[in-house]
C-alpha cells in the first residue's frame, strides 16, 4: 500500500475502534513519514483510547512543538492539556 492508503486504513481502524490494528498501522506511516502531522494526532488519539497516556501525550508534545499545521496543533495542545488535566486529578485520589 501506499503511504497515503495506509493512512487512509489507519484511520478507518480508528473509527472502527480497532486502536490496537491502528497504532500499528500508523507507526508504519510514520515510519515511512514522519512529519505527517495527522498520522501523530491519530496515533495519539489511539493510544489514549487504550490508556497509554505516556505514549498519546509524547505524540501531542511533538505536535505542539514541531506541527506546522495550525488546526492539528491545536487539537493537539487541547487533547494534551486534557491530558494532563486527567493526570492531576487522578494524583489527587
């Protein structure tokens, strides 16, 4: 498949809460194209679905950093700063 196919069915197994078939799908992308800004935010998503938050919040700060794209960023500093949010309240208990 091609970069873009590949992505086009890593985000079609997110939707189908295939998280697990997804986070594959898109670390190959990644693999093959780093700098996609939209497979990092997926992949993100993806991981904080199954509760690796470590991993979902390293893909949001590399997005906060780095994303050249302002409408991705942004969701990316939203799902981070509710990230984090999560994690302070769930210290607290």
């Amino acid at each position: 498949l091609s970069t873009a196919e590949l992505l086009e069915f890593s985000i079609l197994c997110f939707r189908n809460k295939d998280f697990e078939k997804a986070i594959a799908c898109f670390s190959v992308v990644l693999g093959r194209d780093p700098d996609l800004w939209i497979a990092h935010l997926y992949i993100g998503m993806s991981y904080h679905q199954i509760h690796h938050l470590q991993l979902a919040m390293e893909h949001f700060r590399f997005l906060t950093t780095n994303c050249t794209d302002p409408e991705i960023r942004q969701k990316a500093e939203s799902a981070l700063n509710h990230l984090i949010i999560q994690q302070e309240k769930e210290r607290k208990f």
